[in-house]
C-alpha cells in the first residue's frame, strides 16, 4: 500500500480558510443559511468551518447533521449493512439557503441520497454542496460541488483518506492499493 | 457490528445482547425519523411485506403496518377470519401461496406455539415473530426494554416486576428473556395460579405480594389478565383479584419511591391498572407504543438489509 500526502496540515489550514471566505463572500452575515454535514465523515468538517467562520466573520452559523443512511441507493447490494447514525436537524429548512458538506465527492451517489433526505425536512430555498476534495472524472451521477477544497485526478482502484478527528492533525491522504 | 445474529426474528431466546443493542442504536435513528415533518425514509422500497394474523391484534399489527409504510415498503395485510384457512388450507400452504406472490418478509401472529419457528425450517423469507400463542412476543419485549432504557438511562442493574397473568403471557417470557440478557433483574408476581410452576428455573425472583414486588422494583410491567385463553377459573373473581392484585394510585404513594409503570395493552381499567395510575406521570404505556414503531422499523430495517437476503 502506498500512501501519499496531498494535503498536509499547514495546506488544509489554508484551503479551509479559503472555503470559509467564498461561503462568506456568498452568504453575507448567513442570516437564511443552513450548514448541514453529511454523516459519518462530513461532521468533523463541519465543525471545522462553523469554529473558522465564527472566528473570520464573528458568526454563529446554524448547522446541524444529516445521515443519509436510509436513502441510499446501495441498499442489500452492500457486503456489510451501513449503520445509520445521528441526525441532528433542530432548525427550519423550508425557505432556507442550504450548504452541504461532505469530506470528499467521489461517485455522487451520497449528494443523491443527501437531497433526498434533506428534502424530507421540507423546501429549501437553494441546495449547495462544499466539498474538502473531489476526485474528478468518477461521478456516477451529474453531481458537481459548488465549493471545492482540492480537485485531485483518481483511478477506481485509489482511495481518499482524509483525517480531520479533533484529537488528531489534520491531513488527506491518497492511498494506493497493489 | 452492522448487522443482526439472525436472519429471522422468531424470540429473543435465539438473538444476542449485541443484536438488542443494534435494534436500539437502529431504533434510535428511526424514532428521529417518525418525528419529522415527513415521516418516511425509502429504505425498504423494493420490499414485500405480509403481515399474517391468525389472532386478534390492534396494536402490533398497526404498529407493524405503520412501520413497513414509513420505510416505504408494500404491504400486504391478511387475517385468518376472513380468509381460505376457514376453508381448511395448512399453514404451510396458505404461507407459500402468498410467498409465490414475490413476498420478501412475513410478519405473523398465530395462536400455537413454535409456529413461526416451523415455518423457518420451509420458507426462505425473513420471518418476524408478531407473537406465537403463549411463548414469545419478540418486538414487545424489544420495544419494553427500550422503553425502559429511555425512561432511566439503561436496562442493566435495573429490577424490573412483572405483574400479573404470567401463565398465558408471551411477553413476559420474551421480557424476561431482554431483560437478562441485558443485565436486569426480573421478578414475576402473580397469584399462585397464574405463575407456571418452574419458572424459577428461568432464574427469576417468584413474588405472591404485589405490594413487596412493587417495593423491590424500579419497573413494573403489568400485564392483562388473558381471559380469552383461560379455559379453567384460575382465581374466584375479577373483583378478587383487582383487591389483591390491581395496582392503584393510592398504593403507589405509599410506597416513598418512585416506579415506571408500563403496560403493553390493551388495558382493563380497573382490573389490573386504576385509570388513576394508567393516566398518571408514572406510566408511560403510550411512551412504549411510540417506540414499538420504532423498534419494528429498526428489526425489519436490520432482517432486510441483511446480504443475499
């Protein structure tokens, strides 16, 4: 197994920083907007951005987290069943500008299966999606991100690690499988 | 661990501690569900489900329907009364009949015992045990201990009584079955009449006092006096056995402690439960059936998305 950095701590810092700015240059003071970070790896990213725009822009954003487990289109064709985690969604969506968050946008099918559920918390005004890194030319479905961290060029057989546990350093790795 | 033991539910004799705790993680993702503005997931969409009742149900048979709709499964309801087993079709036959129909689960009530485990040794469809005569009631003894987990934080180190008819109940034994698995402690108090005569081997406190059993408990889980199965006079009257047995408000103050009272219904206000108790702070028998909901959610979500199911 091979293993190569493609963002280390001082880089993502920096990326994240430049997330946070286009959310803000987008959002104003986001009075009508909602951060959502899809379970399970979404959240850590989530709250990085929620800490970093209150820092940046002195803003308390309301978020909240989705799992998108019981939407997904994969359903008795996995190995191993998913297991559905929390979702924490204690605010309004109708009429909201919503932002989702994911660690990394791969074949599409988890944003697919994200819209769905959160279109059952009612009508949002405008669905956006924030991504830390998107492994181009692998969609499965037309899915793209409005905010985009990193584009890296993978092949089907490479891996995204992203490592963003609060205990931890932060990093992305790309591993690859002989 | 992502997935149940089994591929069946048919008691909870056959599940481990481990599945309990993955129907209640599961249960607990389902409740949020039930309580958002739209109130179903699509999980189950390419599902079947019948749900086959040879007795009398309201409760679990709603609660079952409820569930296998909001996971947006097809459903398919049948009862024995108005169908061709009046005309002496088997079990066996009535079941493949409605499997040959591309039926994926059966979740089926029936009066004798062991049916549902017959019926697993034919058919290859999951199989959900809705209650088989006098032996278990798998998901109320599921949706009692995640009652329980929610009212007081957790089953394990809790004392837990049941009360009442224990000779005909499938859900104590299925209770009693949760409960230890989970680290509780059971008791079974009852007249002498209605408790079966070995069931201390099972490793259960045998109480005849219901005020000492209600003193001993945390939680005390009363049970309906099953007349319909009785076939025999097992104490001199209703009245009677209210005087000894029923469970009052006055009584439950007089106790200087605080106990849960549940109920898996339907109740006779009155004979075992006061309408002053069944409607107090202390009961939370409607508590429970919100969870029964989501509990079969979480069984039938975890039997179907089981591989090569």
């Amino acid at each position: 197994m091979q293993k190569r950095l493609i963002l280390n701590p001082d880089l993502l810092s920096i990326t994240v920083n430049r997330l946070c700015h286009q959310l803000i240059e987008n959002h104003n003071n986001f009075e009508n907007t909602v951060l959502v970070g899809l379970q399970p790896r979404g959240k850590f990213l989530l709250d990085i951005i929620v800490e970093h725009l209150q820092d940046l822009a002195g803003v308390k954003v309301t978020h909240g987290y989705l799992d998108t487990t019981f939407y997904r289109d994969d359903f008795r064709r996995r190995d191993t069943p998913a297991k559905a985690r929390e979702t924490k969604i204690d605010f309004i969506v109708e009429g909201k500008k919503v932002v989702l968050i994911d660690d990394v946008l791969y074949t599409g099918r988890t944003v697919r299966a994200a819209i769905d559920a959160l279109l059952a918390y009612g009508r949002p005004e405008k669905v956006e999606l924030l991504v830390l890194i998107d492994r181009r030319y692998s969609r499965d479905l037309p899915v793209a991100a409005n905010y985009v961290g990193r584009r890296v060029n993978t092949m089907d057989s490479q891996k995204v690690l992203v490592q963003l546990e609060p205990t931890k350093q932060n990093k992305v790795w790309l591993i690859n499988e002989e | 661990m992502t997935q149940l033991s089994q591929k069946h539910l048919l008691g909870i004799k056959d599940i481990t501690e481990k599945d309990i705790q993955l129907i209640f993680d599961t249960a607990d993702t389902f409740k949020e569900v039930i309580n958002r503005p739209i109130k179903k997931v699509p999980s189950l969409r390419d599902i079947t489900i019948a749900n086959i009742f040879f007795e009398n149900s309201t409760r679990t048979r709603l609660s079952f329907e409820l569930a296998e709709k909001r996971l947006s499964a097809d459903v398919i309801n049948f009862s024995a009364s108005s169908s061709s087993v009046k005309k002496g079709e088997t079990l066996l036959d009535t079941v493949n009949n409605i499997l040959s129909m591309k039926v994926d689960m059966i979740v089926m009530r029936h009066a004798s015992p062991g049916a549902p485990h017959f019926l697993s040794n034919h058919i290859d469809a999951n199989i959900v045990n809705a209650g088989d005569g006098t032996h278990e009631h798998p998901t109320q003894a599921l949706l009692d201990s995640y009652s329980i987990r929610e009212k007081l934080g957790d089953v394990a180190g809790k004392k837990v009584a049941i009360i009442g008819d224990i000779l005909h109940s499938r859900v104590a034994i299925s209770n009693i079955f949760a409960l230890q698995k989970q680290g509780a402690e059971v008791m079974v108090c009852g007249p002498n009449t209605l408790l079966p005569k070995h069931i201390a081997s099972l490793g259960v406190k045998v109480e005849l006092d219901v005020r000492k059993a209600l003193e001993w408990c945390d939680v005390a889980n009363v049970l309906r006096i099953q007349l319909e199965r009785m076939q025999i006079k097992y104490f001199p009257s209703l009245r009677e056995y209210s005087l000894y047995y029923g469970i009052n408000l006055k009584l439950l103050e007089s106790l200087n402690k605080e106990i849960v009272i549940m109920h898996p219904g339907p109740i006779n206000r009155g004979v075992e439960l006061a309408s002053d108790v069944a409607d107090s702070k202390h009961a939370i028998i409607l508590d429970q059936v919100q969870n029964g909901v989501a509990i079969r959610m979480a069984v039938l979500y975890l039997l179907a998305s089981q591989p090569g199911a």
